[in-house]
C-alpha cells in the first residue's frame, strides 16, 4: 500500500511544539550589534537636511549610515525591466518617495539604543505633491522620477502589445456590461516580520541568514550587488514565519546588513518592527481595472476586455509585472472568442507591490467571476447556468487560450457540480427565497467561483539530490525552500514510496546554500510539480544504481533484481535470502564514490489547477456588517501527495482570499500618509471571522509530470475572493445592488443599499 | 532592578531595565526564543505565555511587573518526561500549524482556554483565539485541534 | 517597540501612589494593567519618566456587596468582573460588557480601573459605567472623593482625575433586575467598537450612553426622554446621534456613525424591553 496520497503527519512538528522554530531573530550570533532603520514620515519630498550627529553620540552606538555613505548601486527592479530612472537607492538620497522608506541606518549595540538614537536623527523636508490615486497617476500630474517623464513604470508595450483597445471588439454582441473594479491593496502580513544577519568571515565569505522564500536567489543578489563570486556567499534560510510571496527577491534593508556588516567589521542583526514591516514590505494586489463583458442574450459570452492600471508603489517591484500573469489568465475557465487585456504599471508615493498568494492570478479571477455575475444579472439568467454555458469542455485539452495560455488538463463542469452539490445550492437558492420573502433584515446571499489559475511558472527547473548513508538513512537535499509547505514530509514520502526507506530515517535539508548548490525556492505553487519530481528522479536513480550494484555484489542481472519496498531491501528475484539491505548497499558503495545520486529536472510546462467555490454570507441590511457563513470548495491541483498538506494549503488560502474580500485593504490619506500600519488598525483576519471550510477534494492528474501533481498553494486564496465577493453582491441583488468593491466593509455594503434605493 | 521569576520551573534572577519587556526577558535574558514577537500593537498573540497559569501577552508586561510570577512558555508544556501536552499532541494530530511562527503563542492561549472554559464550542474556540493571529493555516485545524484537546481533557 | 526609559516605582498602597504621583508631578503615569498605557508606550506616543506601579496593591482588587450597590475594587481585572457571581446577579451589564474587552489574553491583566481612568471613548466600560449612573472613588493628597460617571469623563483621554489622584473604587447601583444591552459593534472581535450603545431599563434608571461617538462616553439623553415619555424603541432611537458629532476615522465615517448609532440604540432599546432569561 503507497504512502503516496495518505495523511502522513508532519514530521517538522514536534520541534515547532516544544521548543519553537529558529527563525532569524533567535540566532545567537557572538559579537553582534543590531541595525536600526530611520524612514521617511513623509510620502513626498526632497530632503534638505540630515543631522545625525547627536544620533551617532547616542549611547551604545556605532555608526549611524546615511544614503550619501551608500557606496552601492541604487537596485533596478522588476528583474531589471524597469526604467533605469526609477532605480531605488538603499538608502533614500535627496528625495524620499513613500511613508517608510529608509533614509538612514543606525548600528547599535542593542535593539533599545538603536531605537533610542533614531529619535535623535533630525530631518527636514521640502515636501512635494504627493502622488497616491494610481489612475490619475497614469495620466500624468507630479513626477515620482522626473527624468523619466511619466510614472509609468511598464506595460504591456514593454511586452510587444498594444495599448490601443480594439475599437471592433464587441461588434455584433447583443448584450455589454462595464464595471470598473478595484482589486485593492493588501499587506500580506507573514506572522515573522523581515529579518536578516550577516558576517563576513575570516577567509573572505560572507555568511547571510535571511528569512527569504528563496536562498539561492538571495545569494546570487548579495553576490551581485557587492561583486562577489556565488560561491563566497552562504546563504542560509533559518525557520520562515511566512512569506506568501513578498519575502522573494531582497530588499534594501536586507542588503544594507551586508554592506554594514562590512563597514563596522562586526556581524549585524536586523529585525524589523511590525509597524516597519506594514510600511516596508511589500504589499500586494492594488489594481484598478475597467472589465467589459459582451455576449448573447441566451448567456454565451463572446468577447471580454480588461484594462488594468496597476499600483507600482514607490519604486517598481515584482507587483508591476504581475498584470502580465493577469493577462494571461484573463478568460479564467471559459471559451470566449474574442479577448483583449491592455495593461500599464504606475508609480505612486506608496509602499512598493509585490508578489501576494496569487500574484496576478486572484485579479484575473476576481475580474471574469465578478463580469460574469454582472453579465447573468443583465440577462436575467442564474450565474452557475451562465457559467456552464461558457464553461471549456473537456475534451478540448491542451487547451490554448486567445491571449496564449496552454491549460493542461481540467474538468470545470465536474468542479461546479461537485461544490454545488456539496453546498447544497438548490436548498441555499430556496432558503433565500424564504428569508427574502419574509422580509427578514438579514439578507443571505449565495456567491458562486470557477476558477483555473497557472502553477509551476515559478522557473523551469528544480534540484533535487539523495544520498543513502551506511547506516541505511537517506539524506535528500532540495531547491526548493519550505516555509510551512511540509517538504521535509513530503519529500520523504516520496523518498519512502521508492525506497522502502522509513520516514523517519529521512532527513531533507534545504536552506543552506553550501549544502544544496542551487534551488528556485518555494513560491509560486512550484515546489511539488518540480522540487517533488525532482526527488523523485535522483529516487528513481539512486534505485537504478542500487540495483546495478546489487547484481554486481550478488552475481545476477539486474533485470533479476527485485526491491522490496517493504523489507527495505534488494534481492534476486525468486531467491529473497540472496540480497542486500540499503545500509549494505551503501557501505559496498563507499569505495566508488556512495550511493546517491541528484537531478534538475525539466519541467514540461506550467500547470493549471482549478476548481469551484460557493459562499453563503449574512449581510445585515441596516449596519452592512457581512458574515461569511460557509464556505465550499472544490479544489484540483491533480493527484494529491498529502491529504493533511493540501488541505492546509487550501484552508490558508481560503483564509486570506476571504479576508481580502470582507476585511482587509492598505488605505492612504490623500497626503500618502498610511492608515493602517499596524496590526490593530489593519484588519488582520482572526479565527473569529471565519467559519470552518468544507473542502472537497478532485483529483485530475497532470500529464505533464511523473507525480501527476499542479501545485495547491494558490488555489485557495484565487477561488474564494470572487465567490465572496459574488456572494454579498447576491445577497443584496433583489435591493437593486449590482456591484460592491472589496473589501465589502459594512459602509461599502450600507452605501450600495442607500445608493439602490434611494 | 533585580527581579526574580519563575520559568518552566526555574527561578531566573537578573537585573533588568525597568523598559524591558517580558517577552525580550524570556527570549534575550533568559535565552528561551521559542516564544515568538509578531506585532508591536498587543494584536497577534504569538506572545502569549502563562502567567501564573493565565494567559497574558507578554509583549504588554514588563518584566518588572512580572516580578515574582510563574511562568509557563512552550519549552515548559511537555511533561518532563517529554510527554506531549493533550494540546501540542492535538496540533500536531490535526495539522494545526505550518510556519510554526503563530504557535506557541497560539498552544498557550488554548491550554489556558480550555482550563477557564469547560464545554467548549467552536464559537467559544473561535472567540477564544480571537487574540491570535495566524496567517497559514486558516485557523480551520487549530480549531479542530482545541475542541479535539478540550475534549481529551474532559473541558 | 521598545518604550523610551523610565523610572520604575512600586506604590504598596493607595495612600502610597497618591504620594508618589504628588512627588514626581507630570512626569509620572500610573501603571495598572498596562494593557492601555504599555501599547502606547511602546510605540513611543507616551514617554512618562516615571512610572508608579499599582499592580501589587492586593486591597484594591474586590468585588463588595454594598447594600443597594456594588463596590469594585479599581484594581479589579475584566476576567474577575466577568466571573464575579455578585455582579452578575446584581449588575449584569457590567460582567458581559467586560467579556467583550480586548481578548482574553487583555482580561487577564486590564483593570477595570485602567480603563476608566484611561478615558478612551472608544471603551467599553466607560459607556457601561455612564448609563449605569456609577460613582468613582478617588484618593487624592487630601483624602478621597466621589465623582458621579456624568462628571467623570471629560475629554479625550482626559478625566476629572487629579495628577495626584488615584481611582480607587467604582461602584455601581444594583439594577434590580432591569434589563440591559450592550451593542458592540466592530469588524473583527478583537477590535474597539466603531460604535457601541449600553443602555438600561427604567427600573435601572434607563440609562443609555454610546460609545465612538464623542471625544467621551456620552448619555444619549434625548433618547432617553423619549423612551420615558413612551416612544417605541424605532422613534425613540431616531434621536441617538443628536447634538452628536461622531468622528470620522478609518473605520467609519461620521454619517455612517449617526447612521449606526440610530440602529443600534433601537436594538438595544429592543433587547432591554425583552428582557433577560
């Protein structure tokens, strides 16, 4: 019986339930001084003056580091895309471009001095015009970067299309619906704020610790930027509280330890305040779109426009490259002929966008589920027959999409069917009827989501390797970079399932960049369809080898060479006293070199889960408050390795989609000043706001690789938002409410209401 | 100021800043960094120890305060032996945590719920952990962890 | 994250703090709880230099049978006004509002006392002492005072307390079995309420006070003449935000508070009418 596809628990648990993880603040790290960010109050500004001098007299401190001190490279973001004129320096230099960017370091020997002295840094600012509306910005008014001319950072031009809409598109549709939609700004609040430390080391390396989603790429982005060779640069990726995507790709802070590390000659610890983090991590989503729906009046949507304005921040990151993920999951599940998505990037005097759970996929769905609704409530037909009318059958894949998207395999029609059973829509649309009909002050609204979204884009490989010591235990070394996922279980499933090798004499090492040479990381939903087949492959090889080496011990073939997964053992076939265990095997391979064996698989292209989501919510009519009631999803990501680790992923993506939907957004004052940089006036969702999920679980193997495997981090943070969202516009459809924006906060919800009815 | 408290057992005596927090005590002082900082509002609860057998926020205590007090941090659950807490074994039966970051913040907060409240619901769970804060797991099996917990314990 | 430094003293008593805080004068806070005054602290929005603390004051934690009222020792924790069986038989508005206080991690530290001298319209507990025509008790250099709850709160994190007084007693009228509401509304439990009304029925005195609607707890005095006069929850409720200019902040904006508070003052008229199981 396979391990494979059975709730094994997580073997990385009981370290986290007795003593705790180690994450990057709980190093010990001799002879360490602490770095303290001072950062911008102001949104906008030039600064005209910098004092630091009674800073640098401050008990306790040892240097105190200003941009004019900064002898490195301002950083070009979006992988070097952006325009050059919109690099961002370390450390602000004459003007500062968002509430929280980092104008000057102070290095103390504790946390409490460092936090003193940065009270004592005097700053004086010319303030500029602030630029915060994004739509605006696009259109011109003040300049973030004045020698660029625009604040457009990037577009879709950038990638050979147009930014001139078809004026032909929807010729010949019956019916056109147009919503503008705001797919707000979020925080993605991973629970461990940022943290880095570094050490330059006797023999000229550098040791970096960082809570990063990815080590390899930390590495090469130190070594870059402080022109060293990748190998004198150790990278090593203690515990992660979390990332959720914007713990990928470096920040200046985290950079700025290296560099400071070296300027003192001391090794220097940083941890970010939650206050700092809500300011100075990235943030996620923020994009403003005009959709545009036309088809049949019998519900066939022929044609489909998106238009996206999407916030940069301050200084372009990942997030303004996301609208390209957008566009190409534009059409979501459905067979619409005609499609177009123009979109463009813009700079604002805000916290920089980066990647978040979903990254540009969740404002795809948002988009085509929310026209949907809106296109079923012109047409006066119910959205579940909509959507099935319109739905890409089965028997289409490879299906390639008009804006070049190539799904691999789905069943969309079995996916509603299932969450529609599941929730039982028939007695849900009958129990509305009944409340409505009884005039009863809480409305219940049903949302509906379908949803296909792409995984495994997160590069085109992964490094897998595995090692059968002479005690019989295996080592398996990954890429990849698990900040919760399970990996360390996981990936000893699949070392098990092909070894015979119990789970518990598996270990799997990953963060260390001298222990596992190269890796992608985890993000992006990647790690299984790619780091798992890569472990799967060195199995695979180290089974063939063992097997080669056992005929050579036992004088057979080794076409006769059997493994018993079971006695973890290999024999001659017909002859199961004539064999050798793992640990034999590996002791006799010893002399030529052990018994091991690695792969950097190719991936065969990006995958597409997908699945189905219904929400049931309460909106009380009178305060706007909304209540998520229940939640049901169905949710394909192909074959299912760990039911307990799916579901995992599932129910944290269901929670921070809802979360986006009903409570959360990053909100500015039109001075740029943010509104909600802490945990208490952010919105973070608690347990108290959320129901139990009822999950149902689809499997529809990929082609596409050995595992069968897409991958299911995202999925739940995709479907969920719309049907949400879809739900608290239904619940207040027969009011005449057509359209609410997220979050549906309860004044959002109380406007709508008094706005139909008047 | 010297001060003297009781941790997991052991009596800690050192000299303190009247400003330094009791969660900086236990994880810088004292040395135990199991107990986790995720906020700087008293919002998220990755904090929570016990004192004196309730749960409190340590990042909101001063250790001056806690002068004198018994403290129960995660490194002190488990029985001496190394016998699992009915909690720690039910987060780990039920998959209730994943970056481990909100955890032991999150399994004192439900030990010391489950001793106040017996009969618990999942709206009692719920409401119980609304000062603890998870981004990861949805908080789906951490509430099927508790109820599985307050039940073995007979809550 | 990190408070500015301070000089820490311990008060054993009443009689003691009130002597500190005539010593050190401004640069002195009291420190109960501290779960109102360390956040802020800790944010560095307060920087007092000394602070005085009350917490092992063991004779102002108590819950006292007082004849035809309640006395509550101002050292008193949410969690022990929860569970405290006297006040919910005699004054149970009072435990079920502390219940809704912060978390359970916050009741286990926040007094009753820190509360109210802290002075935050936004709290619960003020509102809750405000309709119920509660007394406070405060020890001064000169001795002790009373101040009726109408007096008490008078500004935005301003109370009639002294610089060198401290709240040592709060004491509430027993409610005879009246019946009571307390209507918190919020976005997400932990939270302050955006708008929040404590009302109480007639034979309780029909005191109804609002919470987030002022710079201080505030009766909504015309509401109730109306519910004396007999106006029906709907009418009466209308004149909730009355001579009211709520503020406008990132929850809510000050139409949308009027709004709230005309809805929940009717649901909690309708809750106190109903009566209690």
């Amino acid at each position: 019986m396979s391990i494979l596809g059975t709730r094994v628990l997580r073997v990385e648990d009981p370290k986290f339930l007795t003593v705790g993880g180690t994450y990057t603040a709980d190093l010990p790290l001799d002879g360490v001084v602490y770095v303290t960010y001072v950062r911008s109050p102001v949104a906008h500004a030039r600064i005209t003056s910098l004092d630091t001098s009674a800073a640098a007299d401050a008990p306790g401190v040892i240097g105190v580091y200003t941009g004019a001190d900064v002898d490195l490279a301002p950083l070009v973001g979006v992988m070097g895309m952006a325009p050059p004129a919109m690099a961002r320096p370390l450390l602000a230099r004459d003007v500062v471009r968002f509430v929280g960017e980092p104008i000057a370091a102070i290095v103390a020997e504790d946390r409490a001095q460092g936090e003193d002295a940065a009270e004592q840094v005097v700053v004086e600012y010319d303030l500029l015009d602030p630029v915060i509306d994004a739509p605006a910005a696009a259109a011109g008014g003040a300049l973030l970067f004045p020698d660029h001319g625009s604040n457009v950072a990037i577009s879709i031009a950038a990638m050979g299309g147009s930014t001139e809409p078809d004026p032909n598109l929807f010729d010949g549709c019956e019916v056109l619906v147009r919503q503008a939609i705001v797919n707000r700004r979020v925080a993605p609040c991973p629970l461990e704020v940022r943290s880095a430390a570094a050490r330059w080391e006797a023999d000229g390396r550098l040791t970096f610790w960082v809570s990063t989603q990815t080590p390899h790429g930390a590495r090469n982005k130190v070594a870059e930027v402080f022109g060293l060779a990748p190998e004198l640069v150790h990278v090593i990726t203690p515990d992660v509280g979390g990332g959720f995507g914007a713990k990928v790709g470096g920040y200046p802070e985290e950079l700025l330890v290296v560099w400071l590390a070296r300027q003192t000659g001391r090794p220097v610890s940083w941890t970010e305040t939650r206050s700092e983090s809500m300011v100075g991590l990235g943030h996620g989503r923020a994009q403003h779109q005009v959709a545009e729906l036309g088809g049949t009046r019998d519900g066939r949507i022929e044609a489909y426009r998106l238009v996206i304005t999407q916030e940069a921040g301050a200084y372009p990151d990942m997030g303004s490259f996301l609208p390209f993920l957008t566009r190409s999951m534009l059409p979501g599940v459905y067979d619409i002929a005609r499609q177009e998505c123009i979109w463009t990037s813009v700079v604002t005097n805000t916290t920089p966008v980066v990647a978040y759970r979903g990254a540009g996929r969740p404002e795809a769905a948002a988009a085509i589920e929310r026209m949907v609704d809106v296109f079923a409530d012109e047409i006066g037909v119910d959205p579940t027959e909509v959507r099935r009318r319109n739905l890409i059958g089965n028997d289409r894949f490879p299906f390639t999409t008009p804006v070049g998207s190539t799904y691999d395999i789905g069943d969309y029609t079995t996916a509603l069917d299932k969450a529609l059973e599941a929730a039982g829509y028939a007695e849900l649309r009958a129990e509305q009827s009944r409340r409505r009909a009884g005039g009863d002050r809480v409305a219940m609204g049903i949302g509906v989501s379908v949803y296909v979204e792409v995984t495994g884009a997160a590069g085109p490989t992964e490094f897998g390797a595995v090692e059968i010591r002479p005690d019989g235990s295996a080592v398996v070394r990954t890429g990849t970079s698990p900040h919760g996922q399970g990996h360390a279980t996981a990936w000893a499933m699949i070392v098990s399932e092909q070894t015979g090798i119990p789970l518990d004499r598996i270990t799997v090492v990953h963060g260390d960049t001298d222990l596992v040479p190269r890796g992608q990381g985890t993000m992006g939903s990647t790690s299984l369809q790619h780091g798992g087949v890569a472990v799967l492959e060195a199995s695979q090889s180290v089974v063939e080898q063992a097997r080669e080496l056992a005929a050579n011990l036992l004088e057979a073939s080794v076409e006769d060479i059997v493994l018993d997964t079971g006695a973890g053992r290999l024999h001659v076939a017909g002859t199961p006293t004539a064999g050798r265990t793992w640990a034999e095997l590996a002791e006799a391979a010893q002399s030529r070199g052990g018994l091991a064996a690695e792969s950097d698989m190719t991936s065969q292209g990006n995958t597409y889960p997908f699945g189905a989501h219904v929400v049931v919510v309460d909106v009380d009519t009178e305060t706007g408050k909304v209540v998520v009631q229940r939640v049901v999803a169905v949710d394909d990501a192909g074959r299912i390795l760990n039911p307990l680790l799916v579901e995992g992923q599932i129910h944290g993506g269901l929670a921070q989609g809802i979360a986006q939907a009903v409570l959360e957004e990053v909100r500015y004052d039109p001075d740029g000043n943010p509104l909600t940089a802490n945990l208490a006036d952010y919105t973070f969702v608690s347990a108290a706001e959320l129901p139990s999920f009822e999950t149902v679980a689809m499997e529809t193997p990929t082609p596409l690789n050995a595992l069968g495997a897409k991958g299911i981090g995202e999925s739940g943070s995709i479907g969920s938002t719309p049907a949400v969202q879809n739900a608290v516009v239904d619940a207040l459809s027969h009011l005449g409410v057509r359209h609410i924006d997220m979050p549906t906060t309860p004044e959002r919800v109380w406007a709508a209401i008094r706005e139909a009815r008047p | 100021m010297k001060v003297t408290i009781t941790i997991n057992g052991q009596d800690e005596s050192h000299d303190v800043e009247p400003r330094q927090l009791l969660v900086h005590f236990i994880r810088d002082t004292v040395g135990l960094t199991g107990t986790n900082i995720g906020c700087d509002t008293s919002s998220c609860g990755a904090c929570t120890i016990l004192l004196d057998g309730e749960s409190v926020k340590s990042c909101t205590v001063l250790a001056v305060q806690a002068d004198g007090a018994s403290l129960t941090t995660i490194e002190g659950l488990a029985a001496a032996d190394g016998t699992l807490h009915p909690v720690q074994r039910a987060f780990h039966e039920n998959h209730g945590l994943q970056c481990g970051y909100c955890t032991p913040g999150m399994v004192m907060a439900a030990v010391s719920l489950i001793q106040e409240q017996p009969g618990l619901t999942e709206r009692g769970v719920r409401e119980g952990l609304e000062g603890n804060l998870c981004r990861c797991t949805g908080y789906h099996n951490i509430v099927k962890a508790v109820l599985a917990a307050a039940a073995e314990v007979g809550a | 994250m990190i408070p500015a430094a301070f000089d820490y003293v311990r008060a054993g008593s009443a009689e003691e703090a009130v002597s500190l805080l005539g010593e050190h004068g401004d640069d002195a806070k009291l420190l109960a709880g501290g779960h109102s005054l360390l956040p802020l602290m800790k944010l560095r929005l307060a920087a007092p230099a000394v602070l005085v603390d009350l917490g092992r004051v063991r004779d102002l934690s108590y819950v006292r049978d007082d004849g035809s009222q309640v006395a509550i020792g101002a050292l008193t924790r949410h969690v022990d006004v929860q569970r405290s069986e006297l006040l919910r038989s005699e004054v149970p508005l009072l435990p079920y509002v502390a219940g809704l206080v912060g978390d359970p991690q916050v009741r286990h530290r926040g007094t009753i006392g820190g509360s109210l001298a802290h002075g935050d319209p936004a709290s619960d507990l003020p509102a809750a002492i405000l309709a119920l025509d509660g007394t406070l008790v405060a020890q001064g250099p000169s001795g002790s005072r009373t101040i009726a709850a109408g007096d008490f709160f008078v500004g935005f994190l301003e109370t009639a307390l002294g610089p060198d007084e401290v709240l040592t007693e709060i004491r509430v009228p027993k409610m005879g079995g009246a019946g009571w509401s307390y209507q918190k509304f919020n976005r997400r439990a932990q939270d302050w309420a955006i708008v929040g009304v404590a009302a109480v029925g007639a034979p309780a005195g029909g005191g109804i006070a609002l919470v987030n609607m002022a710079s201080t707890p505030v009766r909504a005095r015309a509401v109730e003449q109306a519910v004396a006069g007999g106006a029906a929850p709907a009418a009466a409720a209308g004149a909730a935000a009355d001579g009211l200019d709520p503020p406008s902040d990132l929850n809510a904006s000050t139409e949308f508070r009027r709004h709230l508070a005309t809805v929940l003052t009717r649901r909690a008229l309708e809750e106190v009418a109903a009566g209690r199981p």
